[in-house]
C-alpha cells in the first residue's frame, strides 16, 4: 500500500484498504484531481490495470452505501445504451466513509459550454428517454421544492430545509423566492415519468476531448423522472450570447416534454438549488449573479406563456 496516503489525511488508510480487498488489486495512490466535494476525486493505479478515479465521503446517511449502489446500477444500465458515462469498478463503505471507484478518462472538463457542446449533450441526454430504472423521483422532488410542499420521501432533507430558509438571506433573495413561489404555488403534483435522471448536468462534469464530449461523470444523484431535468440544468450555462440559438432550442425541447408549468418547476428548482449552494458555502459574491440570472430564466419563460 503507498504510503502517500499520509499527504492526504482526510482520506483514511481503511478506505484504501477496503478498495483493494473489493477490486482485488493493490491500490497506488498518484494525486488529488480537481473538483469534487468533501475528500474530492484522487486519481490511483490499480496494480497491473489502468489508472481509475477514487471518490470518497463521510457516512452521514444510515442508507449512503444503498445509494451508491444504486447509483452504480444506473451507471451499468445506462452504458449499455451509448450513454458516454465511465464503467464503476466498485463501490464499499468502511465505519467511517463511502466511496466509489470509477475507470480513469484522460479529458478536462469543459471550461464553458459552446454550441457544438450543447448539441452534443441535447443528443446524449435523449438516450435517457425511457430509461429510468430505479425508483428515485428527482420529478416529484423538484415540484415539492418549487411548490414548499412537505409530502412524500424527500430525497434531500438537509438541501429542502436549507431551501426552506433562504428567504431570510436577503430581501433581494426573498423577494426571488417569493416570485419562484407564485409562479409555482398552482402547479398541481406532476405524473409520473419513464426518463433516467443525471440531476447534477453542468460543465464541470461534462469531460471534453478535441471538442468533443467524452464522458459524463458523476453520476451519483442519477434516478428517475423528466430528462428535461438535465436541459433545464443545461440551460442554466448557456446564458452567455454565443448560445442563443441552442438557448431557444433548449427551451422548446423543456416545453415539448413537460408543458408550461412543469418547465416553471424545473426552472423554479434550479434556481433554488443554485441560490442555497453559495450561501451555504459563505460564497456571497455569487448571489447577486444567480438572482439576476434567476428572474431573467423566469421572464423569459412567463414570454412563453
């Protein structure tokens, strides 16, 4: 076992130990990759195969470890229909974390999206149709963050109540909330829906090669409902004017799949989950942006009314 374990602290020695007794190979740990929550993504080799990414996090959930495997689930199923996501190697739990291991791509994440980019993942995300495969709602959930709605299993506890509070951040902020809430507050409960859900489609898990999509990563959040989840969330990084014209095309494929009031659930949530990340984190420079992102998503959708 490498002992450049001890550079990195926060990632015990049992949690390599038990990656090599799953994967049956001993484990090599080369350097720290970017982006990633918590003890983030390492890059290791695995004695005698190619070099895989290593993702680890603190057990917080009694259920953690069921939802990385069904998280791996998601990842078989989806490879078989062309969906460019990388095969996971294993998954396992020690007392303390939960972790997955996932084949190594050698591309950088998308710096920003460009039209080619766009298009590319429009057509990735159409292999999702139909696909659902496990019963993890993110469209009920969506419609209950939007509406304030407290029924059902909540898939994310600690984000809803996070959510719940963000009026009291700012009179700026509230008065977003309040508009999100009057938009959304009639929508009654959606139907439920056949797509397979990435739920967390933005550019820095979008890995790009020559301008071409190679891979979409971080799967973990992946379940069941509307694909137009993940154009919504892709709509949310194509602001910029470059993208215009797949800007529109975004917005009438959301529209095709989920009407009106179901595109204002979707863009309501985005908006909600994009507001509750920076304060959560003490990064206040970014909220002005993402409330004046979050009305002009919202006017340009009461211009399609």
């Amino acid at each position: 076992m490498s002992t450049a374990a001890e550079e990195y602290p926060e990632l015990p020695a049992e949690v390599l130990d038990d990656v090599a007794s799953v994967v049956g190979a001993e484990v090599t740990l080369l350097s720290r990759l970017p982006g990633g929550l918590d003890v983030g993504a390492m890059r290791i080799q695995l004695a005698g195969r190619a070099n895989a990414v290593l993702k680890a996090w603190p057990r917080a959930r009694p259920n953690q470890l069921d939802e990385s495997l069904r998280a791996q689930r998601v990842v078989e199923h989806m490879r078989r229909r062309g969906c460019p996501t990388p095969p996971w190697l294993g998954v396992g739990a020690t007392s303390t974390h939960v972790w997955h291991l996932m084949d190594f791509v050698d591309a950088a994440p998308a710096p920003e999206l460009t039209p080619s980019l766009v298009e590319q993942l429009m057509e990735i995300i159409e292999l999702q149709a139909g696909q659902a495969s496990e019963p993890y709602d993110h469209w009920s959930y969506a419609w209950r963050l939007a509406t304030g709605q407290e029924s059902g299993q909540d898939l994310a506890p600690s984000l809803s109540r996070a959510v719940a509070e963000l009026s009291g951040y700012s009179s700026v902020v509230s008065a977003l909330v309040e508009r999100l809430r009057l938009v959304c507050g009639d929508v009654p409960p959606p139907r439920e829906a056949p797509d397979m859900v990435h739920a967390d489609l933005k550019p820095d898990n979008v890995l790009v090669r020559d301008g071409a999509v190679v891979a979409v990563v971080d799967i973990g959040n992946a379940g069941s409902g509307t694909r137009a989840t993940d154009l919504t969330t892709l709509q949310w990084y194509t602001f910029q004017d470059p993208l215009d014209g797949v800007r529109r095309r975004l917005r009438t494929r959301i529209l095709d799949l989920v009407d009106w009031e179901g595109a204002a659930v979707l863009a309501a949530t985005q908006i909600l989950v994009m507001l509750e990340f920076p304060i959560r984190h003490g990064r206040h420079d970014v909220v002005p942006g993402v409330v004046e992102r979050g009305h002009r998503a919202l006017d340009e959708l009461n211009a399609l009314r």
